[in-house]
C-alpha cells in the first residue's frame, strides 16, 4: 500500500530523530484480521527488502485478510542505517570471516565512528519495539499479530512483553531455524 518514512523520537539530549521506513503490504482482500508486524533477522536485517519473499511465501496464507506490515528498525535499511566497514563479515576477507567473532579492535574502531553521527545507546531492542508501536499506533491499528524469524523472534517477544495489550496471540508465528513455532 505504502512506504514512507515515520519520524521517531529518540530522547536523546541533542532531540536527534530517527525517521522509520515503514512498508505496508495491503491483504488482496478485505483486512478482516489485525495486521502482521513482520520482526526481521539480524539483529540488522532489513525488513523491507525481506517483504517480497515473506508475503510471498512465509506468510502467503494470510495475505487474503491481513495486512502485512515491514519496518526497517533503527540503525538498518532505511531508516537511519549504521554501517561501518568490514567487521569479519565479508567473505573476501577470508582472515576476517573465518577469524573470531566481534574483533575487540574492529567493533571499537566501528562504535567511534558512528559515535559522531548517531547515539547508540538509543539503538536497542527495547526501543526499537518501542517504534514498533509507535508505527501501530500511527497506522491506527488496535491490535497487531507478531511474525519474525531469527533475532525477530526474540524481538517480537520483546514488543509482546513491552506492549502486553496489542499483540493477538491467536496468531503470533515465529521462526527459527527449524521451522515455524504458531
């Protein structure tokens, strides 16, 4: 239906804003079910380039009555993306990727980067779920349904927990490696 950004309070001292890309994918009916909020992999993964396969093929069967809705959660795609150079994540540079996990040197040298353009205490879990809501809120949706893969998982539990009232727990889809948990 529509993609646009959202702008999101982050409370920080400088009133720095972090505007959302949200994706809301129209069911090809009639929305007679509360939406699903897609939570994306990662932590880093980017909802919207996600939103083609997922209503495609994860969440095919719900599209005929429910919304579909991807937000590219602060700090990935869209909305206000952190990205630093190569932390041992690229498979060109085979010492890196085979090397260990989060290099102390690397991560440090990632975090004074971005420290000048971004308040990272700001990029959590916790109030990253906190936007989530604030696109439903903003979407005028009373009631939401949780659908997430990988980190999403632990994600859309947080949302839940945050936000106790608004997920519909008929319908909550979760996905981990092995498959669906409904």
């Amino acid at each position: 239906r529509c993609s646009r950004d959202w702008s999101s309070d982050v409370c920080s001292s400088d009133l720095r804003a972090i505007a959302l890309n949200v994706l809301v994918v129209s069911a090809t009916a009639k929305a007679t079910q509360p939406p699903v909020f897609w939570f994306e992999g990662g932590p880093g993964g980017v909802a919207t380039q996600s939103a083609g396969p997922v209503s495609q093929q994860y969440l095919k069967g719900l599209r005929a009555d429910h919304d579909l809705v991807f937000v590219d959660q602060r700090g990935t795609g869209k909305s206000n993306p952190l990205k630093c150079g190569d932390i041992g994540e690229a498979p060109s540079n085979l010492d890196g990727y085979f090397g260990p996990l989060f290099p102390i040197a690397a991560i440090r040298a990632c975090r004074d980067a971005l420290t000048p353009i971004a308040d990272l205490t700001k990029y959590t879990t916790s109030i990253a779920t906190d936007d989530i809501d604030d696109v439903r809120v903003a979407l005028g949706y009373e009631q939401v349904n949780l659908a997430g893969a990988s980190y999403g998982t632990l994600a859309s539990l947080v949302y839940a927990r945050q936000h106790p009232t608004h997920p519909d727990r008929k319908s909550t889809r979760l996905n981990s490696s092995h498959g669906y948990i409904s």
